[in-house]
C-alpha cells in the first residue's frame, strides 16, 4: 500500500510550471510537438480520442498535445517532490488527455534526450495508470495551481460522462461488427461486414 503524502497542489502546480517551462524552451520541443501529432495515423485506440464530441483530428491534435504536456509536467512534478513515488506520481486524468500522453511517450528517442538533458524525468506506467479523473479532485488542484486555470471540459471528461459516452459508442462499435472496446471483431474481409455465424 503507498502511505506517500501527496504534495501540496501549489507546490506540484508551482514546480509543474517551471517544468514545462523548461521543456517549451528546449530545442527538441518543436520536433516532440509535430511527431506526436502524426502518432494517431500509426495507433489510436477506440476509448481514448472518441469520447470526445465530434472529434476531429485536425482540429484537436493541438489542444491535446498541450494538455498531455501539462499532465506530463504535473506528474514529473509530483515525482520529484515525493523522491521519486512512481505511484503518487500517476496522477488521474481523462481518458483524451491520456491517449495523447501515450502519444508523447511514443516518441521515446526524442522523450529520453530531452529529459535527460534538462534534468527531468517523465513517469508513466502502464501497471500504475488510473482512471476515472474526476473536476475537482487532485489532479485538477495541481493543474489550477500551476496556474492553467480549469481544464478544458471538451477533453477532460469526467468518470461518469466517460462512462455514458462509452455506452453510446459501443452501440455504434457493434452495429459494425467491433465488440469489447476494439479488441475483437467479426469482419470479413473477403466482403467487409460482419461474418455470419452459422445456426448451431
């Protein structure tokens, strides 16, 4: 069981912001910010991205790209002021804002060299990830103290509107043949629909 203390929100949101500050004005920042824009033509899951209202790549990559960087800040954050508790540094987050973290991490040459060079460390792991962020909570007390102001409601979702929006997505998964939140399908691809299962 982790008995770590969490930070004080305005400690993590103060130290947060000298973070990203730092990552902003590194000469790899430029190059992180278009790479992880072009990761969800290789992966993106069927959770993550499509909770969000009329998601739209072009539109969103950008905004998401600044919030996965101000999560990434915060957690780096909290790991550094709890000497290194890789489990209160996991912090809760909307399940948007975490694909596009993941996004980040799949630039993992340029994420090592950079973090490296500034003395920094990113945290995640995957054994470690939680979600269900909810407003208000820590997560967002950090985030406010780093003076970012509220998360934007359009890509911090909370637990039980994630919740509702999966259902409403899942109908429409399986009206096409996806089932299990994109882990299994029936699609032929001989004919592109669904296959049919023969009367047993």
């Amino acid at each position: 069981m982790n008995n770590t203390t969490r930070p004080a929100p305005a400690d993590v949101g103060r130290r947060a912001t000298e973070i990203l500050d730092l990552i902003e004005a590194s000469e790899e920042y430029g190059r992180l910010a278009e790479s992880t824009r072009l990761y969800p033509d290789c992966w993106a899951t069927f959770t993550g991205y499509p909770i969000v209202a009329s998601f739209d790549l072009s539109r969103d990559a950008g905004p998401l790209f600044v919030e996965a960087m101000r999560v990434l800040a915060l957690k780096a954050a909290v790991f550094e002021l709890t000497h290194g508790d890789e489990r209160t540094a996991e912090l809760m987050v909307s399940a948007p804002v975490g694909e596009m973290v993941h996004a980040v991490l799949a630039q993992y040459t340029l994420c090592v060299r950079m973090t490296a060079r500034l003395g920094i460390q990113f945290v995640h792991m995957t054994d470690q990830e939680r979600f269900g962020w909810q407003p208000g909570d820590y997560t967002q007390q950090c985030y406010q103290g780093a003076g970012w102001g509220v998360p934007d409601p359009r890509y911090w979702i909370g637990k039980d509107e994630t919740g509702r929006r999966l259902g409403v997505l899942r109908e429409r998964y399986a009206s096409i043949g996806i089932m299990d939140d994109g882990r299994r399908h029936d699609i032929d691809f001989a004919t592109g629909r669904p296959e049919l299962v023969a009367a047993g």
